[in-house]
C-alpha cells in the first residue's frame, strides 16, 4: 500500500503542469486520502474494509495513471521545422461560427504558416459535427483562414473525419494524393494543448512521422475539455482496464475467504 501511495504522489506531482499551480495542495488531498482509508483498515482489520481499501487504491491508481497521459509541458515540444504539410484538426461546431478552441488552432496554424520562407500547404480536416448543419468544420475553417489572407489554393479540405482518428488518417490520405515526390513530406499537425498527448498517441499507433504544434486553450475552457480527454483515454483503453479491474476484483474476493 505505501509503495501504491509513494507512485501516487510522484505522478501527482508530475502532472502539476496541467491541472494545478499549486502541487502541494494536490498530493496532500491524496496522501490525506489514501493514509485515511489505510488507517481504517488497519484499526478494524476487518477482511471486508481491507479489501475495500485495495479496490479503492488500486483504482485511483490506474485512474491517475491514465491522467497522467494528459500531462503536456509545452517545453517539450520541440521546435517545429520546415514542412511540407500543416494539418489543422477540427473541432465540434454546433453553428455557423467556428468554436474558440478551433480559432485558436487556426491562429497557431498561420501563425506557423508565415514563419516559414517556402509556404506549405494547410490541411483543415474535419466533417459535419451535426445534422442539423450544412456546413462542415472543414469548410468553417476554410472560411476562416481566407478572411486571415490565406490564399485559397494552398487549402486542402478534408471534410469526412468524425473523430481524432480519422482527422490523421483521412489527412494522410489527402496528402498521399497531393504529394508529388518521391521523398517523404514533412509534416506539422496542429491542434490544441490538451489534446497533443493523444493525438501523438494515434498518430505514433497509425505509424505517421509527424511534428505537432500546440495551440492554447483559454483557461475557462481547459478544463471541461481536459476531462473529455480524461474520458476518451478511458474509453479507448477500456478492455485493458476490465481486465485490471476483474484482476483486482478477483484478488479483493480472495482476500474475503
């Protein structure tokens, strides 16, 4: 238990940089926590309440774990070099106009567009968020970028991607059709703070060699849309943690007899 409660407080302490300026507070909540729920099992020691205690621990740990996956330090990003390509991910758009978060990606995006002596190409990728729209984020985004002064035949529209999955692989179709050379294109994909982890992650599993780019989130939206990542990481490791968690379960009855 307080080797759990030792990998607790370091992966706490490392997430610091993306979800609290104050470490302190954050790994006294969980010490405070864990040493409580270690206390009770230990005056009662009751089977039931110890085994609770091991459920509980084990399951904050592989929940903080996951968490971990979110920790981004911007530092860590290196420089990004010339490339061939910049794709920009979308972003659910429920209206006409484009989301705060999406605006921010598209800044980034020509921001980045214009640091570079040989302009490359921008990809904005991204369907229908809705049905009730006729308009795809794509095509939002296209929108945006040409009232910023982006000339139109540098934009490519991908406008099938549902989901973060499909924004890389339906973007490397695009580029695969576009690209004329025998080398192989340099990439920049860009996309918001809280969303370089997992977007590394399928980009590292679909076997694409890409730089990223991180675009800020502002603060009264970072959080809602950390823990959207905090779930779709849940979501897209879930028979990995059912067979953590009947592991755990098994042992916890075990512990019962």
């Amino acid at each position: 238990m307080l080797i759990v409660t030792a990998i607790e407080i370091i992966i706490i302490y490392n997430m610091r940089y993306a979800y609290s300026r104050l470490p302190i507070f954050a790994i006294g909540v969980s010490v405070i926590t864990i040493t409580l729920f270690y206390a009770i099992s230990t005056i009662t020691l009751d089977k039931y309440v110890r085994a609770y205690t091991f459920n509980f621990a084990t399951i904050d740990l592989i929940l903080l774990v996951i968490m971990y996956q979110l920790k981004y330090d911007l530092k860590n990003l290196p420089a990004a070099k010339q490339p061939d390509y910049l794709v920009v991910l979308g972003n659910k758009c429920m209206s006409q106009h484009i989301t705060p978060i999406l605006i921010e990606r598209l800044n980034k995006a020509i921001s980045l567009y214009k640091r570079f002596d040989k302009k490359p190409k921008i990809i904005v990728t991204g369907g229908k968020s809705s049905v009730t729209l006729d308009v795809t984020e794509a095509e939002l985004m296209k929108k945006y970028l040409l009232s910023q002064g982006i000339a139109e035949n540098v934009i490519l529209i991908e406008d099938e991607a549902i989901n973060t999955v499909q924004n890389l692989e339906y973007s490397a179709i695009e580029i695969h059709q576009d690209w004329q050379k025998n080398t192989r294109p340099r990439v920049i994909i860009v996309t918001s703070d809280y969303h370089i982890p997992r977007t590394k992650w399928h980009a590292k599993k679909l076997g694409l060699k890409v730089q990223l780019a991180s675009a800020k989130t502002l603060t009264l939206l970072k959080r809602p849309a950390m823990f959207r990542e905090f779930t779709a990481i849940i979501w897209y490791h879930r028979y990995s943690l059912l067979t953590l968690l009947g592991m755990d379960f098994v042992f916890s009855l075990s512990m019962c007899m």
